[in-house]
C-alpha cells in the first residue's frame, strides 16, 4: 500500500485511501495508461477529502505527479471524484514565477512602434510646474521640495529619478570603474570634447562629443576615460635594438658548449703561460734602464771623476787662467 500522509488534525479515511484503483480508472479517461507511473501516496486535505498521486511518466513532465481528488459524505460508502489535476513535485521543472507586465520590461526591450506606459504614480517622477500657479505672493516655504520649471512637459524627474539614473549611468560603460575608464590615463573631466550638463546632474556627468570615442554621444561620467582624450599625447617611438650577429663563419668554429662547474673552477694554464711569457719579455726590455734614483751615480763622484781627466789632458803649451 502507498504511503499516507496525515497532520495532527487531519487522518485519511480508510475508504478514501481504499480508493486507488478507482483514482487510476478516473485518470485512464483523459490520459493514457503509458503516461501514469506506480502509486506514491495518498494526502488527506480535510476531513473526508483526501487526494491520490500517482507518478508521471511523460519525459516533458519529469518529477509531476498525477492527482485525483475524492471524498464521500458521512453517512455513504461511496467514493466520489471531485477533480484530477497534474502538479509538479520536488525537483519538477517549472517555469518563472509569473510577473506582471510592468516587472517584465528591462532596459532594451523596447522596439520600434512598442508603446511603454508610465504609471500616474511613478516615484520617479513629479508634476511639472509651470509658474503660472504660483504668485509672488506665496511663501517659497510651500513650494514642492525639488520644484522645477516643467515648461511645457506634465511631469519632470524626481529626486529618486535623478538617483536613480545617476547610480545606473555610474555604474554601466561609461562610469568610471568600466575597464577602459581603469586602463584611461587622463579623465574626462579634463577632456575639450566633454559637453557639460546643467542640473544637479551635471555636478558628475556630462555628453561626449568625440566620434572616434565609444561614447560619442552618450552621457559619460566626469570621472570616466578614454583613450580618445583631447589632450592624449603619442607614445614615444620604440628603441631599436640591434640584434645580436655570432659570426658562425669564423675559421676557428664557435664554441657552444656550456663549461661545467670544474672547468669553470680550473686555472686556465695556457692563459698563465702567455701571462708570464710577456712579463717577461717586458723584464728583458728594461733591463738597461735604472730603476730607481739610487741606481743613479752620484753627482760628488761625477764631478771628481772629471776634475781628474782635466789634469790629466795636456793643454798643448797653452797657459790657462786659472
């Protein structure tokens, strides 16, 4: 037997929960024997009222259930029909929660010839005053907060409106935290084809007025870049580097092989050798020369030496004044 479910206050009548065969019969008029699975309970919704489910086996219905409603009067043993109905169960695929018209729309979503109402008591907007229903007598005091002149137009933007489109344009493509805004080096607060806005909204936002910008004609935040800046200055031109040129020509071959840490480590002999065979080429060449300043003969035993070669030469009969 199928499961019952009761509440503390509710019990399936015995006769009622007896129904079952009598719930699938019922179900067999309408929908075909293939399309109704096993028996899965049966779920008393009020005194003598209780409701047969029975699993769905249609695979565009996975997880419903087939119900079939019955009951009898107190005092009959009969069992009745009132209704059978498909319901979905736990896991059963659904579609969206059903929303009005007015929840639906997003942005975007209107096209060419569509017509989108605006309600009477849209928050975002207020009567648009024309001036003529205020005098100079009245005190400014009573004037609506944010009053502004309408000009023509039966209701103007609200304070929450203002808002409102102030969050949402700071926070789409134009804003400053969109990823062009981030990589921009200057802002374009201080852009020349930034065109400003009056209003409380032109305190953070204007219109772009560069064609080769991507927001061209669009309200941008004063706060917002772009590559396209009035004042964006040229890269500096790149460095030219000359590649590296190895004369693999060479008659002596290129040695490409990595040296491994001992040869690194090792004395280089033959570089030793040359080393010390022109030292002491260097040596042989100098050998001649004094070095230092006692090298030198001595400038007393100079002079004596030369005193002694005068008396020594004749002077061939020629008297010299001493």
């Amino acid at each position: 037997m199928a499961p019952v479910t009761e509440s503390a206050h509710l019990v399936v009548d015995p006769q009622l929960a007896a129904a079952v065969e009598l719930a699938r019969e019922v179900l067999t008029q309408d929908i075909s024997n293939d399309a109704i699975g096993e028996h899965l309970e049966v779920v008393a919704e009020a005194e003598l009222v209780a409701t047969h489910l029975f699993a769905c086996n249609n695979p565009g219905y996975v997880g419903w259930r087939w119900a079939v409603n019955v009951t009898r009067v107190p005092d009959s043993d009969v069992v009745t029909v009132n209704e059978t109905v498909l319901l979905p169960g736990n896991g059963s695929l659904l579609s969206p929660q059903w929303l009005p018209w007015d929840e639906r729309v997003k942005a975007g979503d209107l096209g060419v010839g569509d017509v989108l109402p605006t309600a009477p008591d849209d928050p975002r907007l207020l009567p648009g005053y024309t001036g003529v229903d205020l005098d100079d007598t009245e005190d400014d005091d009573l004037k609506p907060l944010g009053w502004e002149l309408g000009l023509g137009r039966v209701r103007v933007l609200s304070v929450e409106g203002r808002e409102a489109a102030a969050d949402r344009w700071a926070a789409g493509d134009n804003g400053p935290d969109s990823p062009i805004a981030k990589s921009a080096t200057d802002q374009c607060s201080t852009c020349g084809f930034l065109i400003a806005m009056t209003g409380p909204l032109g305190r953070a936002f204007g219109l772009c007025a560069n064609e080769f910008s991507p927001s061209d004609g669009s309200v941008v935040a004063l706060d917002h870049g772009c590559g396209a800046h009035s004042e964006a200055e040229p890269e500096p031109p790149p460095i030219v580097v000359v590649d590296l040129v190895v004369d693999d020509l060479s008659p002596d071959g290129l040695d490409t092989e990595e040296l491994t840490d001992a040869e690194l480590e090792a004395p280089d002999e033959a570089l030793i050798d040359s080393i010390e065979d022109e030292a002491a080429e260097l040596v042989a060449e100098v050998s001649d020369v004094p070095a230092t300043a006692d090298d030198l003969p001595d400038a007393t035993e100079a002079s004596d030496t030369n005193d002694e070669a005068n008396e020594t030469t004749p002077n061939d009969g020629v008297e010299t004044t001493p």
